[in-house]
C-alpha cells in the first residue's frame, strides 16, 4: 500500500494504528482552536463546526472500532476502552444539539464546551492512552489495526458523502498522492 500523503512535517506514512490515530488528530485540533477561539465570530465558529463534525465521525467511528475494541478485549487497558467510547458518545451528542441549535449565544457557549471537552479527549489519549498502549502491544498487530482503521474509514465516509471531506475520501480510495486535508 502506498504511503498516504501528508503535509504535516512528522507523518512517515506508517499504517500503525498509533501514527495513523496521531496524524488524525491533526485537523481537529486546528478547528478546536477556531472553535474555543473566544475572539472569533459566530460565523468562523460555525464553519469551523460544520467541519469539525464530520471529521469528528470518520475519526472516532474506526477508532472506536480498531483501537478500543482490542483495549476491551485485553486486561490491562479496558476501563480507557470503556472511557473512550463513553466520552464519543458525549462528544455525539454535543454534535446533534449544536446541529439543532440556532440561537447564537447558545451556539457559541455549546461549541466552546465541545472545544474543551474534545481537547482534553485528544490530550488524555495522546499523551497516556497512546504511548501505553504502543508499549504492549506488537508493531505488527498495530499495523493490522491500521489497515483496518482506514478500511473503516474510507467506508463511513462514503456512506456520508454530504458531510464528508471530500478530498479525503477520494485519496483514501485511489491512494492518490496530490491532495491532502483542506485548511
Ligand atoms: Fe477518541
Ligand atoms: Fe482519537
């Protein structure tokens, strides 16, 4: 399988489900920022939301079915499984509200509490959850988990094709080298 292309600086192109996990991070961080940016307006914010949200999915949707599943299944990292899967379930539900939510002060006080909220998800699993589990398990199991991380992934987003980022889907299918996240 070819490597998948990246502009960010430290992205090797491995399929460990770890790397991939990290590189996925990446844009959600971006738009976290935008997102709990207390001087951005009701507009950048929304943008950056309805973004935000479908990258949130073709993220948290393999991840969930890869990574926590084989943390449930083990002894020694079940409960962050469990945790993992609890605190996407809030994450979705946040996501649905802020969907129906029209009034802009309520908008903005819900998309700053999902901000943080998925900020310190993605700080938990970066920076205790991720480095554990790279040291118990095998390059190779992770690199099976990888693989089927982005099946997963490429098959959510084709099945949500109106949110989807575009670009992405088409690159994960034909394994393409020219385009990359949108910015
Ligand atoms: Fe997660
Ligand atoms: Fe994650």
């Amino acid at each position: 399988m070819k490597a998948r292309p990246s502009q960010e600086k430290d992205f090797t192109g491995s399929l460990d489900i770890v790397d991939l996990i990290l590189h996925d991070h990446q844009p959600l961080k971006e738009l976290i920022e935008v997102m709990k940016d207390d001087e951005a307006t009701f507009r950048e914010k929304k943008e950056a939301f309805l973004e935000f949200a479908p990258t949130l999915v073709a993220h948290a949707k393999p991840e969930e079915q890869t990574w926590y599943l084989k943390m449930k299944e083990g002894k020694d990292m079940v409960f962050e499984g469990l945790e993992g899967d609890v605190e996407h379930g809030l994450a979705d539900q946040l996501c649905e509200e802020l969907k129906r939510t029209t009034d802009e002060d309520l908008f903005m006080a819900k998309v700053k509490v999902l901000a943080e909220f998925v900020q310190h998800h993605i700080e938990e699993e970066e920076e205790e959850m991720l480095p554990e589990f790279r040291k118990k398990t095998s390059s190779e199991m992770r690199g099976e988990l990888g693989q089927r991380y982005l099946q997963l992934q490429a098959e959510i987003e084709e099945m949500g094709s109106d949110d989807a980022p575009h670009e992405r889907l088409m690159r994960l299918k034909s394994g393409v080298t020219t385009s990359d996240y949108r910015h």
